[in-house]
C-alpha cells in the first residue's frame, strides 16, 4: 500500500498542523501537547473537550468547532493521548463552568481521561464524564466499544454545551444521546498503519469480518462476502433489535466509511438500509453517509442509528460548524472540505 508521507516519526504533529491550518483561523493548537482548541471559547459555558488516538480522522479532532467540541486531545495512531496531554488541553479550554469529557470507550482513553479528571478536580475543576459505547458487536454495554456514533454524541453534546447553565445539565443530556445510540461495523480488508506501513489483522481473499472493532479488534461473525443486501439485512437486524428501535422511533442515519469504500458502494447500502427502516415503520429524519470515524484506508464501513426524542432533535438540529462537518439547521448533511 503507498502513502503520502514524510517522516513517518512525525506523522501525528505534521498531521495536526496541517488540521490547524485547515481549520482557517477558528483553532490553535495548544501550547506544548498534540491538542488542538477554538480560539473563541465563550466564557462561563461549559467546554466539551473530546479525544483519542489518530488514525480514525475526521474523528475526533475533526469535530472542534462552533456548537462542537471546543477541544480534542490528540494521541498517536490507535494510542490513548496521555494525561498530561488531556490534562494541557482541557486547562485550556476551561471557561470557569466544568468540563464535559466525551471519548470511545477503551481501556487506555478511559484510564488516561480518568487521571486527567482527578488532576483537574484537585485543582477545583468540576469534571464529567461521557464515554461513548454504541458498538452493540459487544454483549455487555459497559464493555461497548465507541465507534462511529460518536458523531451524534459530539453533535448533541455540543449544542447543549453552548447552552447549558450547569455541567450536570450537559452531562444528562449527552449520556441521553449516548445511550440511545447503536452502530455495528464490517471490514472487507484491513487498513495499513501509517507509522509501521503493516496490516491491522488478516482476513482471507474472500472473508469479511461482521462486527470487527476499529483497532482491528475481533468481530462476532467471520464469513464469506455476500451481496450489499444480505450484509445490510444482517447489520441493521443487529441493530435495531439492539435498543430496540420501535415502530413510529425517529431517527438519524450514518453510514460511515472505515477509510476505503466508494460512495457507490455505501450507496447501494443506504438504499437497503432506508427500505429497512421504512418497511419497519421506523422514521428516518436525515441521513449523514462518508467518512466520520476511520481505520486508516480499511475497506469497510458501520452502520449507526440514534433514536431521537424532541430534546436531542433539538440540539442535534443546530447550527454548527466543524473541519468535518457543517450542520444547516434541518438540512443536517455532512460537508468534507
């Protein structure tokens, strides 16, 4: 597989400078760590700081922005940014009011975000924390892995950050986003490490791998390739017997490419998972489709829903602008610069 690089040893900084110089203005990078924040953080709001390894761009770091995040600390690829990092670029986006941590549920980002939260307390900082779990490939939630939902949790947690009087009020409002999130994701072919130039694990001429996490962690079925349909009849039945999404549920749709899909084909999913949803008597309200939550170039793409109640259609409807994405107020669609 070729790559556009330099120094594969400055992989992360080069990346990150090239994000600030993307964003045109509207952030900086934080003074010494691998963090990015907007440099027109209100004050007295609540700041909703986000964070995780590279390599799953636009996430997170791509989803700074107004009515967003207000920071992302940034780790190296498919590594946990360490404590201090967290720790420098949540201190830096602090406006006296809290601070909301939103990341994917994995060991070493909870651990990480963990230490940080206890350093900022000790300094009289109020913290809360969200973290992300809508992979339902896993059994037990608290298990969950956090894959491409994370779009929706950003997206609400960030309207209600840009206007909630407490952090308590953001927090109950971003865990209710949470949990009525469920994604499931399938990988045709392993993506290449930037940093190592080696595969993420091995999957047969023929094989695909349902529910694969996107670290390249197991998935629950290991099969053949089938036809878009099948493969979106077993996706979306996993789904929506997950929470279960109900007859009359609103909802908003991504289909998200792990890195090396074509349009063309996440397409020809779309159109099987919207007759599912209608045929299911479940509304679709909007679809977002392209790359929110990556592997690096892995061939492979989720499927993610939320269930909307007035309150998240609120907040997941305003106005907000990010790298990744603008979001029109009713025209919600995903805008890649």
């Amino acid at each position: 597989m070729k790559h556009v690089v330099n120094n594969r040893s400055t992989l992360v900084t080069e990346m990150i400078e090239g994000l600030v110089y993307a964003y045109d203005g509207a952030v900086t990078k934080v003074d010494g760590v691998n963090g990015i924040i907007r440099r027109d953080v209100e004050d007295g709001k609540v700041a909703l700081v986000v964070g995780g390894g590279s390599g799953h761009e636009p996430i997170y770091h791509g989803l700074v922005g107004r009515n967003m995040a207000d920071a992302a600390a940034v780790g190296n690829i498919f590594a946990s940014p360490n404590p201090d990092i967290i720790y420098q670029t949540a201190k830096a986006a602090h406006r006296g009011n809290g601070i909301l941590f939103l990341y994917g549920n994995y060991a070493g980002d909870n651990m990480n975000f963990d230490i940080a939260a206890e350093m900022l307390q000790d300094e009289g900082i109020d913290v809360q924390t969200v973290r992300v779990h809508d992979d339902v490939a896993v059994k037990e939630i608290e298990d969950r892995r956090g894959i491409a939902g994370l779009l929706f949790a950003v997206k609400i947690a960030g309207g209600v950050c840009s206007e909630a009087s407490t952090l308590q009020e953001a927090f109950e409002v971003a865990s209710q986003a949470v949990n009525r999130t469920r994604s499931i994701g399938v990988a045709l072919q392993a993506g290449v490490m930037l940093n190592t130039s080696e595969p993420t694990f091995l999957l047969g001429d023929d094989e695909i791998e349902i529910g694969m996490g996107i670290h390249g962690e197991p998935g629950v079925t290991r099969t053949s390739l089938m036809p878009a349909d099948e493969l979106a009849d077993a996706m979306m039945d996993a789904v929506l017997r997950d929470l279960p999404f109900k007859p009359g549920d609103e909802v908003s749709l991504l289909i998200n490419d792990l890195g090396a899909m074509t349009n063309m084909e996440l397409l020809i999913v779309n159109r099987r998972t919207a007759e599912i949803l209608k045929n299911r008597g479940i509304v679709k309200l909007n679809t977002v489709i392209g790359k929110i939550s990556t592997t690096q170039d892995m061939k492979g793409f989720s499927i993610s829903l939320i269930s909307l109640n007035d309150q998240l259609k609120r907040y997941l409807y305003m106005d907000a602008d990010s790298f990744a994405f603008t979001w029109n107020g009713m025209n919600m669609k995903g805008a890649h610069r």
